[in-house]
C-alpha cells in the first residue's frame, strides 16, 4: 500500500514538473521571439496618438515587437540618442536627419516613416482674441521654441506668409527650452507661445492663456514627424524596421476609423494627469486640421516644402537629396 502510494505522488510530481516546464519555456520562448526596440519620442503630446495606439492596442506586440519608449525633450537630443545608439529609433521631424547628412556623417539616418503632415503646435495668447489675425503679432513677444528646429521654423514661415517679418516686426525668445515653455510663458512677459498639446488646452483650461490659432492649419502639409534611424542599423534589422512600420500602420489606419472618445480610451494611460474629456476635446481638435498622416509614406513634394521652409528660415544652404534621406522601401511594402 504504501508503495503504491509512493508511485502515485512520483507519477503526480512527474506530471506537475512537465506542465511546468511547459509553460515556462512557453513563456521564455515568447520572451525570445520578442524583439525590444528603444525608441525616443521628441516630447510626450496628444500630437502623436497613433503611435500611443498602436502601444496600447498590442499592434507592436503583434508583430512581436516590444517598445521601450523614453522621451528626448527636443529632436537634436533625440538624434543624439540615435547616432550614440542610446536609442535604436529616433521619432522627432526630419529635419534632423538633414543637418546629419548635411554634416556628412557616413552613416546618416534615415526617415522610414512619416506619422504627423502638419504642425501640431497652437498658438497661445495671454488675451483673448475672438477674431485673430495673423499680423496681430507684430510688436509683440513670441516663444517658438529651439531655433533650427520645425515648430520654430514652421511659425516663421507662417509669420512670412502674412506679411510680417520675423525679424524686425516681433521678438522670436529662443532661449526658453522645449519643455520649460509653458511655465515661461504664464511665469513670463511673452504675449504669445507655441504649445502642443495637451498642454496648449491645459494652459487655457488653468485661465493662464488662450488658443487662439493652429499653425498647423495655417502652414499647410509637411512632414512634421517621422521615425528615423542610422543605415547601419536599417540594414541589419530590416524585418525589424518592416514589422515596425506595419505596427504604425495599424495605429494610423485605427486612429482614422475611430471617434475621438475611443481614441481617447486607448491613449489615456500616456496622459495620467489629463483629464478623458479634455483629451477627447484635443483629439477632435487634431482631426479637424487633419493633423496625421493616412500612411507612412514620406512624398518628395512634401519633404521639397519642408527644405524650402528651413531654406527660408536660414537653417538651410545645402539641400538633401530626398533618396538618401527618406526610405520608403518598408512603407511602401506595408501599404500594398
């Protein structure tokens, strides 16, 4: 009897031990089959929802694909991350990948994926202006964030078109850095600031400012923000880069089939300190001047308007060519 017993407790010890090894390997070869990618993001914002979505929504996942995300405060510390390999994937606005071509760095980054085609930015004033006016900057003070950069160059190009000129008819602060903007601008004497969002909404919800434009709808398209990364590593990871791609597809195309509220659901995990409603007022607000981009694909006339406008800016002598700087080779395949 009593061996009996003891054949019973091995052959249930047997059985326990090989579910668990099962499972556990199971577990260690999923973990094995997923690929981390360190990606840094030029700034936390509403601006960029799709890719949010594409987190939440287990579309990286799905491609086995796990993102480590960190936050750069601004596209020249985000390429620096890449080109020191402190971050695989660089999302901030081409730009960038020109002034390292320009540089001629041998292995450059390359623009793979287009997410954003306008300025996200809004124009915020210290007074309310129900029917504002372009030229009712003139005489004033502006915080446009770094020069050299889009926000910055894009405003200027807007400033341009309604007839002022930056350099005599307002003050462009360029010494405020990107994240400390806000703060500057309800600390500070300036009358007006660019903001993304949502703290553009946050700062007029608090009673410190107004919205009163978007330069996004006033610029018209642009390739404001794409994912980039060195040659170097495109090439040793291109299944990599295409799943990716793939992923950021699936949040573009979901972001565009659903309403405003479910977005805000998916996204709002990235926004803890924001409240839904508001987020959902920030996403409907982006969807009217169809702030992003129907797929990843970067077009020339539109990488042609962004050089033009660093052209103009003075940040520009030289311009790229756009077959070095754009690889649409990932995109183009996901979109079939």
């Amino acid at each position: 009897m009593k061996k009996y017993i003891i054949t019973i407790i091995c052959a249930i010890l047997v059985v326990g031990l090989g579910v668990f090894s099962f499972f556990y390997f199971k577990d260690d070869k999923i973990n094995n089959d997923m690929t981390k990618v360190k990606v840094s993001e030029v700034t936390r914002s509403v601006f960029y929802a799709p890719q949010y979505v594409a987190i939440n929504k287990g579309f990286f996942e799905k491609q086995n694909i796990e993102i480590e995300l960190t936050t750069g405060q601004g596209a020249d510390k985000v390429m620096t991350a890449v080109l020191a390999n402190q971050s695989d994937i660089g999302f901030a606005g081409p730009e960038a990948s020109i002034y390292v071509y320009n540089e001629g760095k041998e292995d450059y980054t390359q623009v793979f994926a287009q997410m954003t085609k306008k300025d996200g930015s809004f124009l915020v004033s210290k007074t309310k202006q129900d029917n504002f006016n372009w030229k009712n900057l003139k005489g004033g003070t502006v915080i446009p964030g770094r020069k050299g950069g889009v926000p910055y160059m894009t405003l200027e190009y807007v400033i341009k078109q309604s007839g002022l000129n930056p350099s005599t008819d307002l003050v462009l602060d360029d010494s405020i850095k990107f994240d400390l903007m806000a703060g500057a601008f309800t600390g500070g004497n300036a009358d007006y600031v660019t903001l993304f969002e949502p703290t553009a909404s946050m700062t007029e919800n608090a009673g410190k400012g107004y919205i009163v434009a978007s330069v996004g709808e006033a610029s018209g398209e642009i390739p404001y923000t794409a994912y980039f990364a060195k040659k170097s590593y495109i090439k040793n990871n291109s299944d990599v880069v295409k799943r990716f791609v793939t992923a950021v597809y699936e949040g573009q195309t979901w972001v565009k089939e659903h309403s405003s509220k479910e977005i805000a659901e998916a996204i709002v995990s990235f926004f803890p300190d924001t409240d839904l409603a508001l987020l959902e007022t920030v996403i409907e607000r982006y969807k009217g001047i169809d702030v992003w981009s129907d797929t990843p694909v970067l077009k020339e006339e539109s990488f042609d308007l962004l050089q033009t406008v660093m052209e103009e800016a003075g940040e520009l002598k030289v311009k790229a060519p756009y077959d070095k700087i754009v690889n649409n080779s990932y995109a183009s395949e996901v979109i079939k």
